[in-house]
C-alpha cells in the first residue's frame, strides 16, 4: 500500500483489514490514514475494471462511514490494471452529493392518472 500513499495504515482493529468483514460484503483492503485519521476502502480489480466497481466501493465506502468513520469522509481507491471509459466517467460523475435514494413502491395505486 506504501505505492499508493505512503501514510495509509492497514486496519488491524476491530478486524484485520485485509477481505474486512462487514454486513454488506468483505472490503479487500481496508486502510486508514496515520495523518489525517481518514477511513480508505481499497477495491482491487485484477481483470478488466468495471463501472460497476463503483457501486461496489461506495457500498463499502458507506458500511466504514456508518460504523467505523464517527463522522469523519472515507475515501475509496479502485485499484485495477487499466481506466477504462466507463469507470474513468463514473469517477468523474462523483464531483459533488447529487446522487440521492428515493424510495418508491411502484404498485397500482401509486401510478399517475392518464
């Protein structure tokens, strides 16, 4: 991890933080800072690196944020052999808090009125 930045730290407390459990699937790596105390999730992508890897590390990103963090950001390193098109643009899409959860039932009594 000293490649990736020289300050990160490997978790060894309430878990070793290599494949960290937690209830949404097991972290491949997980880091802290020893300057600024911040939580960092790394996901490694031996193969072809997805978008979908997003999702995945923000899944993970917001599992440390609720129970590990105490308030403090996470951040996420996606490690994989190449950027490809897909993931270098949902990176990019990540620039601010614009993506949000709006819970809908989509049955028959919640349809709009032709």
């Amino acid at each position: 991890i000293h490649l990736i930045s020289p300050s990160l730290t490997v978790v060894v407390k309430p878990h070793y933080g290599n494949q960290f459990p937690t209830t949404v699937g097991p972290i491949d790596l997980l880091c802290i800072d020893k300057k600024t105390k911040i939580y960092t999730v790394i996901e490694f992508k031996r193969g072809k690196s997805s978008d979908e890897a997003i999702g995945q590390t923000l899944r993970y990103m917001g599992w440390v944020y609720t129970n590990l963090s105490e308030g403090t950001d996470v951040r996420g390193i996606i490690v994989s052999r190449n950027l490809t098109n897909k993931l270098e643009h949902a990176i990019v899409g990540l620039q601010s808090n614009l993506i949000t959860h709006f819970q809908h039932d989509f049955d028959d009594k919640n349809r709009p009125k032709k």
